[in-house]
C-alpha cells in the first residue's frame, strides 16, 4: 500500500518539478528528476520517470522528452497572458497594495522559475492608490452568490463627507434590489441590478455599497434584464453618472478624430466636412461630466444639437464662470 501511494505522490511531485523547473526554453534531465525527489523521500529510476512522464502527457499535459531533457512546453496561461493580467493586477487602484502583490505571487506561480523573472514587473499607476471600502471583495462574493442562486439582495448605500465620513443615503433605508451583472467601469465595479418599484435597471457603485445580505426573494425583472444592453449603455454614460438621454451631434476638429474613436470605439459615424472639420451623432446620458468632456478640447469640439444640450453646456459654462468673476 505504501508503494502505491508513492507512485501516485510521485507523479504529482514530478509535474511540480516540470513546472517550476521548465518550459519551451529550458529542460531537466531524469537524474535531475530523481535527486529532486529523493529530497522529498521518493525513489525513482529513469524508465520509471519516463513512464510517468508518457501517463502525464497521455492525460492532456504538452510535455515534451527526448534526448536533450524534457520540459512541460504549454501552459493553462502563455507568458504574455500571464504579463497582461499582472500588469492589470498592479496597475488597478481598485485592489489594495497588499492584495495586488499576494495575487502577483500567485499568478508568477502559474509560470516556471526562467520565465518567473520577466514577471517581476512594476507598473506605475498615474493616480494614487485610494483607501477603499476593506469589505469590497467580500460584497463581490455576496452579489455573485446571489446572482447565482437568483435571490435578490439587501443592502445600505453611502456618500462620503468631507470629513471622510460615511453617510448612509435615504437616512440608512435598505435598498431591496435583483442584481443582474456586475460590470468594470472607470477603476470600479458596478451592480447593475433591477428596481421592482421603479421598473428600471439601475446602478451602483460596489464600493460604496455596504451590509450587503441576501434576501429569500427570488430575484425579479427578467424580461427587462434580457433586453437591456449593457455595452450599449455603458457607451453611453460619462463617469457612471445617470441623466436623460439625447441624440447628441458634435462639430470637432479632425485631430480629434482619434480621441473621438477612443471614446466611442470604431463603431461611431464620422461625417467629413469641408474645412477641416467633421461632424458625429451619438446617444449620449447628459451629466456635466459630459460636458466637462467636450470642454476639455476646447473650440475644437462644439455641441451642435440638440438645443436642449447646447443651453445645458452654455448655462454651466454662465454658472462656472459667474462664479470666478465673483
């Protein structure tokens, strides 16, 4: 029985060792496999190495051995995937500086020794990292089991003071909603949830949502949620803040044809004019920070229409300016 047991404990000590020693460019001989796992009390000959390394590849491992060594070739995650989602991790302001370096070490584990110093990467962020609600991995848990056993949620929602402070909006009242999807938008996450007593979709900041708990109602607004397009939405919105919707046409010069596209994707209508100029009409929800948008390219950027946006831009702009001549 003993024996058994080794075999089985030797294979799994032998695919460690492929991990953390090899990949397409470097590969460990039998012996080395042997010494490695005498050190954990395990004894070993060559054809037995082979063996387990042919059972290895037989179950789905990209395990490569021949006569120049041997080497665990592919990967679940490619050393660039592996790059990309540690520069996400460590560029993100959302994940705290000690969750981002624990899940930095677990994502470096997933690659072998060689390929682990290339990983050792230090993206600089542009902003400084923000002292987030601490419970905000937990609420993400909460919504997704909720979502996953279709129950709807309960939950306080908060404001901060200047003093630092939570203020609990509606005096504290408990929002009772179905959660739907959570979405990454702008450095936060979003609950995009419905609201039973105004039949809409609407949205959250995960971070400022806190006594988060599920409800034993079953989660409502199916038929609204199936329908409702998130990307498009989303497209819409400047800074996740809510507003009435228009049509909005804009004038811009064409050195902001890229900002333009940035913004909006490939996907926005773009009209050449004439002099320099070229015109675009996009579904747009009007918050100032929309307009704090278009203002930043100055004359190069003019709101056309509708009317209705054009007076909201030229009455900020009498407000804002009226305030500074005082």
């Amino acid at each position: 029985m003993g024996k058994q047991y080794d075999e089985k404990l030797k294979l799994l000590h032998i695919l460690d060792i492929l991990r953390e020693e090899t990949d397409a460019e470097h590969r460990i001989f039998a012996p080395e496999i042997i010494s490695r796992l005498s050190k954990e009390g395990i004894s070993a000959e060559r054809k037995s190495i082979y063996r387990d390394l042919e059972t290895l590849e037989s179950y789905g491992f990209d395990i490569l051995h021949d006569k120049c060594g041997c080497a665990l070739v592919s990967r679940e995650f490619e050393l660039a995937e592996l790059k990309l989602l540690i520069d996400a991790v460590q560029a993100s302001r959302f994940i705290t500086g000690a969750k981002r370096k624990k899940l930095t070490e677990k994502l470096t584990k997933m690659a072998s020794k060689h390929q682990a110093k290339d990983l050792n990467r230090s993206v600089k962020t542009e902003e400084p990292e923000r002292e987030l609600n601490a419970s905000i991995l937990n609420n993400i848990d909460w919504i997704h089991s909720a979502i996953s056993e279709n129950k709807m949620i309960n939950f306080q929602y908060f404001d901060w003071s200047p003093e630092k402070e939570q203020v609990l909006r509606r005096d504290g009242k408990i929002y009772e909603l179905s959660p739907w999807a959570l979405v990454w938008r702008d450095e936060n996450y979003y609950l995009f949830a419905y609201d039973h007593i105004t039949e809409t979709i609407r949205h959250f900041r995960v971070d400022k949502m806190k006594n988060i708990s599920k409800s034993e109602n079953k989660r409502r607004g199916l038929e609204i949620y199936t329908r409702f397009d998130f990307a498009r939405y989303s497209g819409k919105l400047f800074g996740m803040f809510s507003g009435e919707e228009y049509n909005v046409t804009l004038k811009c010069e064409n050195s902001l044809a890229g900002a333009v596209i940035d913004r909006f994707s490939t996907g926005v209508s773009i009209y050449p004019g004439n002099d320099g100029t070229f015109n675009f009409t996009v579904p747009v929800i009007i918050s100032n920070n929309f307009y704090s948008w278009v203002l930043q390219f100055g004359k190069r950027m003019e709101i056309i229409a509708p009317v209705q946006v054009r007076d909201g831009m030229r009455n900020l702009l009498r407000d804002v300016g009226g305030m500074y001549e005082r």
